[in-house]
C-alpha cells in the first residue's frame, strides 16, 4: 500500500492504523480486560483518568470516537510500544502502568514492519506474506521493492534514467519505421512508467533473470568475446565488448547490445534480439545449466542488408577496424579479417555463453589484478584478464584468434626471477637483452630438469647474474608495494624497445618500474604446435604493462579496462581458479 503525497497526516495515520489493525478502540479493549483482572489495584486510578483524556482527544475530531475504530489522537503507536518499566533484573514489568509491550511483530506498527521487511531479501519476502492477511497487504508498499531492486540489482531509484552511456537511445530503445528509407525516420519504443512498479519489476524481470547478470565469454570457436549483462533502467541489457581500433589501446571499450529484456505489455518479461540493423526483434533466452545459458534469435531475416553479404561485410569491417579493406594493405591481414567475418557471422547472435569472474586482489599482488587491452601484432586489439597465483602472474586470452584462442594462457610470468635492464645505450641492442632474458630461461630449464629428478641443492647460475642478485618472491616484496599500499613506488628506470623490435603502438611509456622474465605462447594457424618461447614483462605503472616476445621480435603493450562491471567478482580464490581451468578446456 502506498501514500499519495497530497494525503494529509490524519488520514495517512488512520490508514496505517487500519491495516496494522491497531488504534484507540483496541487499546480501550485491552485496558478493559487489564481492569477486570486488577479490580481494587493501585493502577486503576490511573488506567481511567488516561481513558478519560484519550477519549477528550476523539471527541476533538470527527469520526474519531472508539465506534470508527481510527487512531486519529494521541501519542503514536510506535512511541507508545516504545515506552515501558523495566525492574531490578533488567525485564519488563507488564503489571506496571501504562500501555503493554508489543507481543509480537503483527502488533507493531506498519511504518516498522515496513523497515524489517525492507532489509530481507526478495527471495524471503514471498514466504512472510504467507504468515498473515497483514504481512500481505503491507508487502505491497512500493518502498520494500524499490529497495530489494537497488540493494541486489543495482537498479536506478528512478526507472525513467537510463545508463546506456556512449551509446544513443535511438539505438537502444526505437526502431526504424522502414529501413530501406534513410530519411532517419524512427518510431519510439518505450516502456510505460505510469504503470509499472517494483514489484513487477522484481517478480517478473530481475529475479527470474538474475542468474544471467555479470560477464560471460561466448562460444565463437577460437575468437571469443566479452559480455556483460547488466540491468540498465527497466531493461536488462546484454552488451558485447569490443576493443578499441587498432592499435590505439587507450581509447575506451566499444559496446554492442546483443539483447535486451523488458517489461512493456503485461507483466511478463520479452527477450528481443538486438543483433542486426533492422532494430529489436524477437528473441529467446536459456538457461542451459549453471554458469552457462544461450541465445536465440526467433527472426534471423532482421540481420540481412538488402545490398547482401558485400553490405554486411562493409558495415561489419567499419564497426570492427575502422576502415575499409582497400586502406588495409597487408595481404595476410585482409585473409585474417575475412576469415573471422566468415566465421563470426554465421552465428546469427545463436550463441552459448560460460560465466567468467574477475580475479580476486591480494595484499601481495603487483598491481590491480583485471582486464587489459592488448595489441597482437596482425590479430589487431585482443583482450587478457591479468591474474596472480603466488609467484606467477598470468595473462588468459578472452579474445582470441586463429593461432592462440581464446581462452589460453598468452603470458605467464615468473615474479621470482627480476630482470634488472641495462643502461639505456646498451637497450637499443636486442642481443643485450636477448643474453639477458635467456640466461634466466636457460637456468629456470635447469631447475625444472632438476626438481624432476628429485630435490638437489640449489644451483647458481646464469639467472643470479642476470637478475642483479634478487630471486624468490620475498625479493619482490621489499620494494614493490601491493594495490592500495602507501609505501612510496620504487624509482623508475628509463625504457627503450630495442632496435628490430615491432611494436604495433609506438606511444609507450619510455619509463618502467620492474621487469620479470616470463614466457608467451605461440602457435600455428589452427592452434598447431604450441610452444611456450621466452620474453620479457615489463611493467610500467598500475595501469600499464607490456611484453617483448622475443622469437618474434616484436611487442605487446597493454592497457587496463577501467569500465565498472558489476556482478563479475569472484566469490572465492577456488572458483575462479576453477573458472580458469574451464577455460582453457573449452578451446583445447
């Protein structure tokens, strides 16, 4: 039950007094009782001078006798439950004067039932409206719901605001009247606020649908993606990720709605597809078991263009590079380009999906553990999800490509072997930092071969030298500080690619603070022959990172996705670690 606003106070408190089913007329009953039990006691004198002034106080307003059965005088009921005698050993004397403590919930009054049954979860609140007819009417106050909908689903307070930022509302929310017309005529599509509640909201939309928000990769064989589903208003809004064009790393994300689901008729959720450029159509979506659902476009003609395949690969390859293919000169590139439309394109927005987390932070870790945006050479701007596991830091492909998929382990770095550079003179020489990164690959081999024969004495090496003398993780952490921490960053050193290096950007940062040695993995077309071949990470600053892959010559940096994405934090340690092996196995 909900108040207008325009109601005056006397009619609110008569209100709330009927439906708690409270007011002077049952007071009057329970002291009438009280004063047959306690007839000749000390409290009688004053039960009836307290009953003589209530009733003065009814006689003032109309309507307000003990017949009408309203609380329209006094005290309120919330004050007066409050009040009460406690004696010597800390109770409540109930044969003391005055009005008795509450018995229980049902006696309270309704703007604190409101309160409790505000701080329960929607899921609990079905289950208290089956205690009595007075729960029931007052779970239908608005206030419970809109605070369960912000509370679990992050829903705006107020339904008109829509978050879909970067991204216009004729894009989300209309449809074209007649998409061979380019006149831009479209037709607004919204949602009927005036009758639409939380209640509904909650029943119908976000809690049948609550298990499909967060980040998902989806099944495109070796390229993978990124989705997140996120509640956007009165829609829960699936939006694909797309990097940045090559190779500019520091520009945001690009967002793609995939789906969308609403609200608009009746009270009954619609899935519409949102794939294509004909506008939003319909659509289906399945839970096929925890952790993974699918997508199904009921009205796949929506995705054509009536100027066929040749239209669609030149919208595809704008949104996808930014340019056409006559301004791509290399020949392999155009093949790599071509191939993933053919095969991304085929799909018709069918697609299943595998839930994904963001790595959980340790006190210990180099930096914000997260998702990074990195370039690979030919492949264009892929995305890795940084993670530590106690001396290693790995990189795992959540965009992938016909060589490594998505889903692989690109880069996994030793934190235990440092690599200290040398000056910037002796930078420019790829042979100095080759000497460098593969003395300590040789001598992590070595310990490998050793452990697997069984446990020797430590050997010294070439790793000792190379590394300035620091090994082991209690190295890392006298000088590095963790996320959050306000010890001061160590000093930076300078930073310069070295001669015959390609470097896809050429806007890196020319200093760095750590440098580790670590592997990449590369491969053939198809994924054939995987190797993992040694490289150096170089560290930047918290939102930076890059890694030289030595075999070929070239250079990856990467930058930090700093988009907010709710509902993707892992629960535990264990689960994404589980998550990670699950990965990996869906591409092998």
């Amino acid at each position: 039950m909900t108040f207008d606003t325009a109601d005056p106070p006397k009619k609110k408190m008569a209100v709330c007094a009927r439906l708690c089913g409270v007011g002077q007329s049952r007071r009057c009953r329970r002291r009438q009782r009280n004063n047959q039990q306690d007839q000749g006691s000390d409290s009688e004198m004053d039960e009836e001078e307290e009953e003589r002034i209530v009733g003065q106080k009814q006689g003032d307003v109309p309507g307000g006798g003990p017949e009408s059965g309203v609380a329209t005088a006094g005290p309120s009921d919330a004050c007066e439950y409050g009040r009460g005698h406690v004696n010597r050993g800390g109770f409540l004397d109930r044969t003391s004067s005055g009005p008795p403590h509450p018995q229980s919930l049902t006696e309270l009054p309704p703007e604190l039932l409101v309160e409790i049954f505000s701080l329960l979860p929607g899921t609990a609140l079905p289950a208290v409206a089956l205690i009595c007819k007075k729960f029931r009417q007052i779970l239908n106050t608005e206030t419970i719901w809109r605070r369960r909908c912000v509370e679990e689903f992050g829903m705006n307070e107020d339904l008109r605001k829509m978050e879909a930022g970067g991204v216009s509302s004729r894009d989300l929310y209309v449809k074209r009247v007649n998409p061979r017309v380019k006149s831009g005529r479209f037709m607004k599509l919204l949602p009927d606020y005036e009758h639409m509640d939380y209640r509904d909201v909650y029943t119908h939309l976000l809690h049948p649908y609550r298990y499909i928000l967060g980040l998902w990769q989806p099944d495109i064989g070796p390229y993978g993606g990124l989705l997140n589903v996120v509640v956007d208003g009165l829609f829960i809004i699936g939006w694909m990720y797309l990097p940045p064009h090559d190779p500019r790393v520091e520009d945001p994300m690009r967002r793609r709605p995939l789906f969308r689901i609403h609200m608009w008729e009746s009270k009954k959720a619609t899935v519409e597809c949102m794939y294509g450029h004909k506008g939003p159509h319909k659509g289906d979506i399945q839970t096929v078991k925890m952790d993974e659902f699918s997508t199904k476009c009921n009205q796949t003609d929506h995705h054509r263009m009536p100027g066929g395949r040749q239209e669609e690969f030149r919208t595809w390859l704008e949104e996808e590079w930014g340019r056409t293919l006559e301004e791509i000169f290399h020949e392999h590139m155009q093949e790599l380009i071509l191939m993933k439309f053919i095969y991304t394109s085929q799909y018709d927005n069918c697609l299943t999906y595998r839930r994904i987390y963001l790595p959980p932070a340790m006190p210990s870790d180099l930096l914000q553990p997260g998702l990074f945006k990195g370039t690979y050479g030919s492949h264009g701007l892929e995305i890795v999800m940084l993670s530590f596991h106690g001396t290693s830091a790995r990189a795992t492909k959540l965009t992938g490509d016909p060589n490594v998929p998505a889903g692989q382990l690109t880069l996994d770095i030793d934190l235990s072997q440092p690599v200290v550079l040398p000056d910037l003179e002796h930078q420019h020489n790829i042979e100095e930092l080759s000497r460098l990164v593969l003395g300590v690959h040789e001598e992590v081999q070595r310990e490998v071969e050793q452990q697997a024969k069984g446990p020797s004495a430590p050997v010294i090496g070439a790793a000792e030298g190379a590394c300035g003398g620091a090994s082991g993780a209690e190295g890392i952490a006298e000088d590095q500080p963790g996320p959050g921490s306000s010890t001061t960053p160590p000093e930076a050193q300078p930073f310069v690619l070295p001669l015959g290096v390609m470097a896809r950007n050429e806007v890196y940062p020319r200093t760095c603070r750590k440098c580790f040695y670590g592997t990449g993995l590369i491969a053939g077309h198809g994924f054939t022959s995987p190797e993992r071949t040694p490289g150096l990470f170089v560290l930047f600053d918290e939102d930076h990172f890059g890694f030289i892959w030595l075999e070929l010559k070239s250079f990856s940096l990467y930058s930090r996705l700093t988009d907010h994405l709710a509902h993707a934090h892992a629960p535990n340690m264990e689960r994404f670690e589980a998550m990670l092996h699950n990965m990996q196995s869906w591409t092998s």
